[in-house]
C-alpha cells in the first residue's frame, strides 16, 4: 500500500505543481495585458516590475489554487485509468476510494494551508500589490520630448523642439520657458539647434545649446511693472542647461493609507471593522429617526404640542377639498402674506426632501460597506472549501473519464472552473445589492457545486459508467419501453 501511495501521490503532486504556475502564468499574463499601458514608457527598474509581478502573483492564488488542484486530479487519475492502472489496482482488492485517500488527505493539508494563505499572506500581498500599482499608474512617463508638442513634465519647465535628428539627440528649433520665478513667460531661451544627453549619473538630462538667446523681462517692481518693464536680451554660441529627472523616480506611498480597506484584512481585523461599522450604522440610524421624528413632532393635522405635552387646535383641522388639502388659517391671510408661507412651507418641505435623499445615501453606502467586510469575512473560508470539492470533482472525473495529459481534462477543469466562478461572482453581487443573504451569496457556488462532487465520488467508487453511450442507451431504452407498455 505505501508504495501505491507513493505512485499517486508523485503522480498528483507533479501534475499539481506543474498546473499550479501554469494558471499563475496565465492570470499574470492577463494582469500584463489589462495594465501594460500602464507600465509601458515609465522608466521602471527591473526591481520594481518583478517586485509588482511576484506580489500580483501571490494575490491570484486563491484563483489557481482550487482550479490547479481540479486539473491535476483529472490529469493523475486520468493517467492511471488510461494505462489501466486503476483496472490492476481494483483487480488487487484495492477500491477507488482507498486508492483516492492518499490525494484526499493531501488536499484536506492543502485547505488548511489554503485558509492560512488566505488569512494570513493574502492581506499582506494584496495591501502591497494595490499600493504599488497605484504609485506605478501615477508615475510620469519617462523622458521623451515629441516633435511640435509642448512638454510640460519638467517641473517648473516648459519645452518645445520644432525637429528632432534621427539620431534622437540632436534638436532643432529649441525654445525652454523658465516658470521657476512664478512671474509667468517672464525668461525665454530660445536657439537654432542642442544636444540632449544624460548626466553620468542618471539623474540629470543636460542640453546643450548653440546659437542662441535669453530673453528676460524685469518685473521685480511690483508698482510700476505695468508701465516700466525692463527688457534684457543676452546672446549665446553655446550654453548648457540641466534638468533634473528626480521628479520621475516611482514615489512610494505609504502603506498605512491602504489598510482599511476590507480586502487587506484578516479575519480578526475584518470581526473588529464589522462590529464598528454596525454600531456607527445604528446610531446613524437611530439619530436620523429622532431628527425627522423631532422635526414633525411639534405639529400633526393642525394641531401643536404644548409644554405639557397636550395638544392645542390652531385654527382648525386640516381638510381635504377639490383633492387638495387645506387648512383654513390660510382663508384668513392676505394674498401676499399666503404666497410668503407657501414660499416657506415649500422650502422646509425641500430641505425635508434633501435630508432624507442626503442621508437614504449616507446609510446605503454605510451597508454597502458592511455588506463587502461581511463578503470578505466568509472568503476567508471559502478558498479551503473550494480545494476540497474540486477534488471531490477532479479525482472521481479522472477515474471515469480515463484520459490523461492536457486535452479533455483541461477542458472539463476550465468548464466546471468557469461554471463556479459565474455562480460566485452573480451571486456575490447579488448579495452586496441586497438581493440575497450575504452568507447564501458567497457559499451559493459551494453549495451548488457540492452536490456534483459528492455524486461523482459515488459514481466513481462504485464503478458506474458514467460516460459509457451504450449504458445510457440502455437506460433511455428501458425508460421509453416501458412507457410504451404502460400506455
């Protein structure tokens, strides 16, 4: 038995590994191609893109882990039943299950492991992965002076060069306006032709200038600038000037500013957030009843509350004429003085309106939030759940289906994968708008797809031929025979 153990779990374990950075590969070549915008032109160090490509491919884990489990126990299994291992195995006295309890035990670790990831590492990566990416998206592109385009990324700078050389240096055409004085378009430098070359460093782009001039003009006296403004023009065969490009180095944010978010949590901090964030949505609750409660308490069908408590008649009771409602204390003011409490009572009814709308929106945004803490939390667990039923579906499929390699299991693996992803995400959504239990919502595809595991595993132990076309011609036959009979 251990060296049948052995067998199927080297078989498993390879297959897993291999399948496993396949999907990473996959997903991050996806990331690649959403953000390469992005990340394309920047100047980037290669530290920076694999540091941003190691920490993406850690948060896309969750995603490889199960469906790399699935395909690697359709792949192994598959393997042994095609090469009619399984058949020596059963013939042995050995049953499905005893030969699949060796990757089960396997994949009952992996989950555990998987809820650690999860609760643990996925957080930390997610918190660096987003900040990173932020500070990436934000960063300037590199260095790169257009033809006929004004450049403005040099703070304090602006530059223009009519032609540029095919060697990429040479310039042409050269005007640079100096904004470092605030004073507007106040010095000017302007030449026939440059070159443009980078410091030894790195740091500093240096253009060097010929036949050129520098216009200045003096507005220093801020009385008389209007009137008396002093011109200087100053001739050149050959000037330098430097620009620093420390304004293009990848700026880090700070972490801390990403940490409240639900996603870079675990579950401890998600249970403390979702007991603040109720309490904090109760008390806006219950202080936005009181308010409009107040606001309506003093006045109820024409009657006002008294110190005491009682209500007092004012001029009669409200009523409802020609499908309006009136009330008589308005028969017996002038015309200008009703248009004016119209006008008012209009205008308290408006700010009524707008509280409501105002905080109607303040609170749905308050439960949205605590609707997507809630989904975090179950994720947390959902991940080691998902491991176990898809091998609950991939081993099974692998014994029925007796195909190895990467054609029909990759197909039936990404099938039932995608089928699973679909129903999570839906039901998901439908959960954070309301439409169902956020619990129902995050284990709906759990629940679902479950049933289909535990049916295989069944099929699959008790060796029926799910897949067989005469077994099922079979069972059609008897089925339609027999109603012909009855009928």
């Amino acid at each position: 038995m251990k060296k049948l153990y052995q067998l199927i779990l080297k078989s498993f374990f390879g297959s897993f590994i291999f399948t496993f950075f396949i999907v990473i590969f996959v997903l991050l070549m996806q990331f690649l191609w959403v953000y390469v915008d992005d990340l394309v032109g920047k100047g980037l160090s290669f530290k920076i893109i694999m540091e941003l490509f190691f920490h993406a491919s850690v948060t896309f884990v969750p995603m490889a882990l199960p469906l790399a489990i699935l395909l690697a126990s359709i792949m192994s299994f598959g393997d042994l039943g095609e090469h009619y291992e399984l058949v020596a195995i059963k013939a042995s006295g050995i049953s499905i299950w005893k030969a699949m309890r060796p990757v089960f035990l396997f994949s009952i670790l992996l989950s555990g492991l998987a809820f650690v990831f999860s609760n643990s590492i996925n957080p930390v990566a997610m918190l660096k992965f987003k900040t990173l990416l932020f500070d990436v998206r934000k960063q300037k592109l590199a260095f790169d002076i257009k033809e006929g385009v004004f450049y403005k990324d040099i703070e304090n700078y602006v530059i223009y060069v009519d032609k540029k050389g095919k060697d990429g240096s040479t310039i042409y055409g050269v005007k640079i306006y100096d904004h470092t004085q605030r004073t507007g378009n106040t010095k000017i430098m302007v030449a026939d032709s440059g070159m443009m070359s980078l410091s030894p460093n790195q740091r500093s782009i240096i253009f060097t200038l010929y036949n050129g001039h520098n216009y200045t003009e003096d507005n220093s006296d801020k009385q008389t600038y209007k009137f008396n403004r002093p011109f200087e023009r100053m001739s050149f065969k050959e000037e330098q000037i430097k620009f620093s490009l420390a304004s293009f180095d990848l700026t880090r944010s700070n972490e801390d500013m990403y940490k409240s978010y639900q996603s870079m949590m675990n579950i401890h901090q998600l249970s403390t957030a979702l007991d603040s964030l109720e309490l904090r949505y109760d008390s806006k609750q219950q202080a936005f009843s009181e308010s409009f409660v107040r606001r309506l308490a003093n006045y109820e069908g024409g009657k006002r509350k008294t110190e005491n408590g009682e209500w007092k008649t004012e001029n009669g009771e409200w009523r409802v004429e020609n499908g309006k409602l009136e009330w008589p204390l308005m028969e017996h003011l002038e015309p200008e003085s009703r248009s004016t409490v119209l006008e008012v009572a209009t205008g308290l009814a408006r700010n009524a309106k707008d509280n409501v709308e105002f905080n109607k929106q303040d609170l749905g945004a308050q439960d949205l939030n605590i609707k997507k803490h809630k989904k975090e939390w179950h994720k947390k667990f959902t991940l080691s759940f998902a491991c176990l039923i898809f091998f609950l579906i991939g081993a099974p499929l692998g014994t029925i289906i007796r195909k190895g390699g990467l054609g029909l299991p990759v197909v039936v693996s990404v099938l039932f994968f995608v089928i699973y992803y679909i129903i999570s995400t839906v039901a998901e959504r439908m959960a954070e708008f309301g439409d169902l239990n956020m619990f129902l919502g995050v284990w709906l595809s759990s629940i679902l797809i479950l049933p289909i595991g535990l049916f295989l595993t069944f099929k699959a132990t008790t060796d029926s031929s799910l897949f067989d076309g005469d077994s099922w011609k079979k069972m059609f036959h008897k089925l339609f025979h027999r109603k012909s009979t009855a009928q």
